[in-house]
C-alpha cells in the first residue's frame, strides 16, 4: 500500500477513536471535521475528474451537515430542541434517509476501499453520537430508521449490479444500526462487526478482480471459490439463517418489541430486500465460470472462502449471550 494512503488511514482510525471515545461535545465535533477532511483524498486516489466531483459531492453534504451539528451545540442552552437539530445532523452524516441522496451519488463512482470504509468506518461516528441522549431526539431517529429500511430495501429492487446492491443494502443495514445504537450500545457493536466483516470478502474478491460487478468478476474468476463467497455473505447479508447477519438481527428485534410499528416495517422491508438479492445471487449461481491459471488468486480465494464459511456459521453462540444480557 502506498505511504501517503496508509497516513491518510491511520488518521482516519486516530480521529475516529478519539471522537468516540471522548467526551467533550466539542472536541468530538473536531475529531469529526478531522475525519471528514482526511477522508477526502481516499476519494481522490486516481486523481481524475470524475473522482474530483465524487469528493465535491462527499464534501458538500458532509460540511452542512457539521454546520448543523455545531449550530445545535451553541444553542443548547437557549433551544429546547437543539436535539433535533443534531439528530437531522448526524443521520445527514451517517446518510440515513430522508437526508440520504449525497449517499448513492457518491457511492456510484467511489474506489472499492474508500467505498468499503463509507459504508462501514465512516458510519461509526454519528451512530455513536446518536447513542449521547443529549444530542439525539429517539422518535425521529426511530422514524427516519423506519424510513431508511423501507426505501433502502424498496430503492434496491431495480439494481442489477453488485456495487448498486450494496449501496442500497448498506443504506437498509443501517437502519438496524441506528435501532440499534438507541438500544443497547453493545449490541450496536455487535451488529457492526458481523456487517463489517460480512461485507469484507465480497469488496476483497471485488479488488482481487478490480471489478465493481458479478458479471466482470465471474468471467475473469479462477473457478468456484469467488461464486461460494459472493453467495455466502450475501445470503448473509439477506438476513437468512443460519448466517451471522440473521443471527445479529435477533437481539434488536427482541429489543424492539416495545416499538411494533417500527420493527413491522423494518421486518416488510427486509423481506422486499431479499428479492434483490437473490437476483444476484441467482446471477451469480446460473452465470459460466472461465477457468484461469492464477496460483495467487486461487489461494487467497480459498482462504477467504474457508474464513467466511467459519465465521457466518459460528455467529449464533455469540447471539445467545447476548440475549441473555
């Protein structure tokens, strides 16, 4: 990896930790900016045009949104709903609808990493924001968590491409991430962590081969192990047991109970999401394999196989205690 992106990297983990862990509003509100910024040239890699307007199109959204959340904070004192105005900010960060359309545009023309870091790292900022019951107003944040899983689920249906099936799937995951983070902060992190790593192979075998849909992957694939992998952790992401994302999903319904409407519409659109993607993984299954001689990819690909089959299936103890707790 080049020098300068691995800095860029690693200020993006330091200001991201330093945010969550810190317990200054304002300083938080720094680590943010810091984030936003260093987060800005991952968008820019190659350097081009087109990736010039995508960074404009991250940028905009993302400074009214800070403007926002700073506005909010200085008139805590003088505006009882101060927490409405931060909570419109940070899911406008975490690009949770109805403030969500910078989102899709951004994601249609981003690298592979800079894409897997916004629809993971990126988002644990805001959500952990969202957790201070100073800075967040629960029954917007409920609705627009209902809003997101409908139109993230529903906006899906028409993507025949895997990076468009994972913008949106990205968009209806977390709406059971900001549930989540209102919740029960462990289970918040329990959630993201199975995502992440859910997400994780499908964006490696994406760089293996440099292509951002099934189609271009599966012509250029060493034999079935980038085919078992795709499918896998999208059955997974699909909410189908007895994978990690089912298993995941569990204690937030359990918590949800008391909120029926919410969680009923969460359910719909889970079901409506996974016409979406069994039309990929139906693609993927149905599609011909060309064989290639690649010693390198094909290890790689069989690690990453073997890794996924072990941790999508070992996810349901975990769930268990955390039930439990």
């Amino acid at each position: 990896m080049n020098m300068k992106i691995s800095v860029f990297i690693i200020l993006l983990m330091f200001s991201t930790l330093l945010a969550i862990t810190s317990t200054n509003t304002m300083f938080t509100w720094m680590m943010m900016e810091l984030n936003m910024m260093v987060f800005t040239p991952l968008i820019c890699l190659l350097g081009s045009t087109n990736e010039a307007d995508t960074s404009i199109k991250y940028l905009v959204p993302q400074s009214l949104a800070s403007s926002l959340f700073l506005m909010s904070i200085i008139m805590t004192s003088y505006w009882p709903y101060s927490n409405v105005m931060a909570s419109i900010s940070l899911l406008m960060k975490a690009g949770s609808a109805p403030f969500h359309t910078w989102f899709p545009a951004v994601m249609y023309s981003i690298n592979l990493m800079a894409g897997f870091l916004m629809m993971t790292w990126q988002k644990l900022i805001p959500l952990f924001m969202i957790m201070n019951t100073q800075l967040s107003y629960p029954p917007l944040i409920l609705m627009s968590a209902a809003i997101t899983s409908l139109w993230g689920s529903v906006a899906g249906l028409n993507q025949t491409n895997m990076m468009s099936l994972l913008t949106f799937s990205s968009i209806a995951h977390l709406s059971w991430l900001i549930s989540a983070s209102i919740l029960n902060p462990n289970t918040f992190l329990f959630y993201f962590a199975i995502y992440t790593l859910t997400l994780l192979p499908i964006f490696l075998v994406m760089q293996i081969f440099n292509k951002k849909t099934h189609k271009a992957m599966l012509q250029s694939s060493v034999n079935i192990h980038p085919k078992m992998i795709l499918t896998l952790n999208l059955l997974s992401l699909a909410g189908m047991p007895p994978f990690a994302m089912f298993s995941a999903k569990i204690p937030i319904i359990i918590m949800m109970t008391k909120s029926l409407p919410i969680l009923a519409v969460m359910l719909i659109s889970t079901t409506i999401s996974l016409c979406f993607y069994m039309t990929i993984i139906f693609s993927i299954l149905l599609s011909t394999v060309y064989l290639m001689s690649d010693t390198i990819k094909n290890s790689m690909l069989k690690n990453s196989f073997a890794l996924s089959v072990m941790f999508q299936l070992s996810c349901l103890p975990l769930t268990l205690y955390f039930i439990s707790n």
